[in-house]
C-alpha cells in the first residue's frame, strides 16, 4: 500500500496521516451495523493526555459515523433511511474498481431516492398532498374554499420534488452529497495509490478536526505558510469528484423520470442586452445605483420602467447582491439633471410599493452592459410581479415631488425618530404648516389610515388624550425636533423609544392619505 502523504487530519496543529484504507474499514462498519452493534464502539479515543482526540485507526469509522449520523433525522421513516443507507454503503464494498462501484452506488441511490433526499418526509410533500398546486402558463394555483386563488411561494409537487432532490445532490450539506463526497473519497485512495505521479507533492486533503471532527467535509489544499490554502482542484478521473457524481447522479435522475419536450420551457436570458442596445447605445455614459431594499419584480433577471420621459434600467437584487438601477445620462461631466431624475423615481417607486429603499452607493461610467456595481448585501426580499406599473400622475410640482422624497426618507430610514419627523412634514408641506387647517385635515383622516396597528394606537391614545392632533404635535414632532420643550423625547430612554414605534403607523399612514388623496397633485388643486 502507497505510504499516505494526501490525506491529512490537524489535531492542534499536529498532522496525522490514517492509513489508505477506506474501503476496507468500510467494510468492516457496515459488518458492524448489520450486527446491530453501534459504530461508536469502533472509535478509538488517543490516549497522548492532550485533550481527547480520534485514533489515527478510526479516522474512516468517524466518517461514517458521520454519515449515518446526517440521515437520522427527521425521526419519521429513520429506519427505512438507514436500511437506504446501508444499501449504498454495500455497494461502495462490492467492487475495487471505481467504475463498477459507482454504478452500484447510483443504482441504489436512484432507487430511493426520495427516502435518501428526505423529500419522503418532507413538509412540503404533507403540504402538497393536502392540498394541491396547480401550474398554468408560469402562475400557481390552489383551491381554497372552492375558489381558484393564485399563490406565490410554492409550486407544483413535482418541481417541489425534483428540487428537493436536486438540492440534496449539489447541496455542500446536502444528505446525498454526503455520500458522493464518501464515494470521491474511495476512490481517491485507490486512484492515488495506482498513479500517485498525478497528484503534485504539494496538494493535500485535509479533514476539519479543530473545533469538532468533520471528516465528512474534507477539502482540497495546497501547502501554504503556516496553514494550508483551501483550493478547487481535482484529479484528472471523474469519479474522484463528487460535485461530478453529483451531476451524474442528476443527470441520471432526469432520464429515468423523463420530461416530455412540450414540458420544456426556455431558460436563459431573453434578450435583455438587445433592449439595453436599444436604450443605451445612443448615451456616452450611464448612473448605477446600488440600491438597499427588499423589493424585487418576480424573477426575472431585470425589468424597465418609463419614468417622466427617461428609462430606467432596474437589475433584481439576489440572495448575494444588492439591486441595481442605471439610467443614461447625456453628458457624464454634467450629469445632475439624471441623478436628481433617479431620485424622484426611487421617491415615487418607495411610496408606491409601500418598501423602503435606500441608495448606498452610485457610480458614474460610459454605457456598459455589466453593471460595474457589485454590492453584496444579506438575504431577503419582497417579491412583486413582473408586469408590475408604478401608478404615475400626469403632473407634478416641486412640492408633490417633496412630499415623495420625504415619505421615501421616513420609509427607509432606520431611525424612528427620524421617520416620524419626516412623515410628519408630508402633513406640514400640504398645509403649508397652518396649524388650524392640519389639525381639522388629521380629525377628519383618522379612520382613513389602512394601518391597522394604526387603528389600534390611536384607540389607545384617544382613552388618555382628548386632542390626539396636540399630542402628536407636541409629544411627537416638537419633542423629536427640539430639546428644550417639554415634553422631550430621549432616544436612549425605552419608553419614549417603545411609545414613538407605537404612533410611527399613525403619521405614515397620515402622510400617505395626504398624498394619495391628492393635496399635492397641481391637478386637483
């Protein structure tokens, strides 16, 4: 047997070399399972008084372990998964050679691979077998109390299905990737052993130990100072890859459950380069905005909007990317007029989808397709439909313009304190700040705020105070602005925080009812 200078465990900073003998040990546990006995039994702790540790001799015992380990949960069908399981491990000990034992493999996984992927046990199937999804022309459907109501969040069983198995099979911690990862791993060790010339004295394949062993997820590396670089590499046969047994695998999946063509809709990029040609190529240079908010249209990759005579380029945010908006600009030495343009339609979009959205960065560039901001952002969004309208007026004033930005700052502002003073200042602007007419305007728009915590505060405010319109004058927008009235509001003091959150719904909810009922559109007044 090839003396071992590939596969390697750090034990506090101590490297230890197991033996190559994976197949064999897994044998020897898969004799140990079917016997009834616990694999546990057949790890040896290192006795060297340096804190506990796994012998070099059980190395590959863990590992399985580690395996058997991922499929006990959920609690339903365990048995049947570990009876799967063991099925798949004795096909890894039917044959030496790599070929033969990853058909095996395949074999069995693929006849049960839904026990294997958890989609057996799954919510989502429950969810699916109590109530169906329908799909027509790209939309989902369920019934609902007889009625055919459209849903977004799910989709038909099969896709369901095919997803979570796909999701298993590619996932770094997907429970079928587990056992591709054990598979690469057999036959790395036989490959390595047959040509060990093909594998550069500096690559290693390290099994995470510090912090809990983990053999499972092994990576390659390559010798670095002071600590080996994880890289992708790998060696020149398919079956030593498990990201190739994985696609294999899939690739199998789809050809014994078989798509029809008619089934089949295309997938990539409809054309958007053409339309962005057809914008863009007459400006010299463009505005990017990276753009802070969980608003997002379907899943298309972008959509355009018309906005006051110009177009606007938005690209979707992703699960690592901030969104994106771009505008032509016809002179990127003067390009205010576009920027300002940029805003008011950020202003009107923010009001209209009801979703904050902050700009956290800009950049100015001649036309390019690619975007040049790439700004990472965290997970999350609201998702809107693609045929999406932003609901325009045919007019607008400096003013109407105003009360936009504001409302957009109260919205996306991540002060309360602020938010409140800028909703607030919606009311002020539409009155020109005549406290006699804003105080009848508010008396009147109570019931009218579509906030319903909104509804609930003021009910509460209205048991304590009689002139709800003074207490949020004085204990709301003077105490915010000025520090030395009484009342004042304290940022850090909890209560004022708390009863500030509590009456934020009512001004942004009056702040919207002065906008949408038209105080500030030149045509209604």
């Amino acid at each position: 047997m090839t003396q071992n200078r590939l596969i390697v465990r750090y034990r506090h900073g101590t490297p230890i070399y197991p033996t190559l003998d994976l197949l064999y040990r897994l044998k020897q546990a898969v004799e140990h399972i079917e016997a009834g006995d616990k694999l546990q039994n057949l790890i040896k702790p290192i006795g060297d008084g340096s804190g506990w540790g796994i012998h070099q001799d059980s190395t590959w015992f863990h590992l399985i372990e580690e395996i058997m380990h991922i499929f006990e949960q959920p609690s339903e069908g365990k048995i049947d998964r570990k009876n799967a399981v063991l099925c798949v491990l004795k096909a890894v000990c039917s044959s030496n050679k790599d070929v033969e034992i990853w058909h095996g493999v395949k074999t069995k996984i693929l006849e049960h691979v839904d026990l294997l992927s958890g989609w057996s046990h799954s919510h989502s199937r429950s969810f699916h077998q109590i109530r169906p999804v329908l799909r027509k022309e790209g939309k989902y459907y369920v019934r609902l109390n007889g009625q055919i109501c459209e849903i977004i969040g799910q989709r038909t069983e099969k896709e369901e299905r095919w997803d979570c198995i796909g999701d298993s099979c590619v996932g770094i911690y997907g429970t079928i990737h587990s056992l591709c990862k054990l598979v690469a791993l057999v036959n790395i060790a036989s490959d390595f052993q047959a040509h060990p010339e093909q594998y550069p004295p500096s690559m290693l394949i390290v099994l995470p130990e510090n912090g809990g062993a983990s053999f499972l997820h092994w990576q390659w590396h390559v010798k670095w100072p002071y600590h080996p670089k994880p890289i992708d590499w790998r060696p020149n046969n398919n079956l030593c890859d498990p990201n190739w047994l994985a696609s294999n695998l899939l690739c199998s999946f789809s050809d014994e459950e078989s798509i029809p063509e008619k089934d089949l809709e295309p997938a990539e990029w409809k054309g958007p380069e053409q339309k962005w040609k057809e914008e863009f190529s007459k400006y010299p240079g463009q505005l990017e905005f990276a753009l802070d908010t969980h608003l997002r249209f379907a899943d298309v990759e972008e959509k355009w909007f018309d906005f006051k005579g110009k177009k606007f380029r938005w690209i979707n945010q992703s699960e690592n990317l901030h969104g994106v908006l771009i505008i032509p600009v016809k002179d990127r030495n003067n390009c205010g007029i576009e920027y300002e343009s940029a805003m008011r339609f950020l202003s009107r979009l923010a009001f209209d989808a009801d979703i904050p959205i902050n700009v956290i960065g800009s950049v100015g560039s001649p036309t390019r397709f690619y975007p040049m901001l790439h700004q990472t952002k965290r997970m999350g969004g609201v998702v809107y439909p693609a045929d999406y309208n932003l609901r325009l007026s045919e007019s607008s004033s400096d003013r109407q313009n105003l009360a936009y930005a504001l409302y957009k700052e109260g919205l996306s502002s991540s002060s309360g304190y602020y938010s409140f003073l800028s909703f607030y200042k919606v009311i002020q602007l539409a009155f020109r700040e005549n406290r006699q007419k804003i105080t009848d305007w508010i008396n009147d728009n109570l019931d009218k705020i579509r906030y319903p915590e909104a509804s609930e505060r003021i009910k509460e405010i209205k048991k304590e105070k009689s002139d709800i319109v003074e207490y949020l004058f004085h204990s709301g927008r003077c105490a915010i602005a000025h520090v030395n009235n009484d009342p004042v509001v304290d940022p850090d003091n909890p209560e004022d925080r708390l009863r500030l959150n509590k009456d934020l719904p009512i001004v942004k909810g009056l702040a919207r009812c002065a906008i949408e009922s038209g105080l500030f559109d030149p045509a209604k007044r």
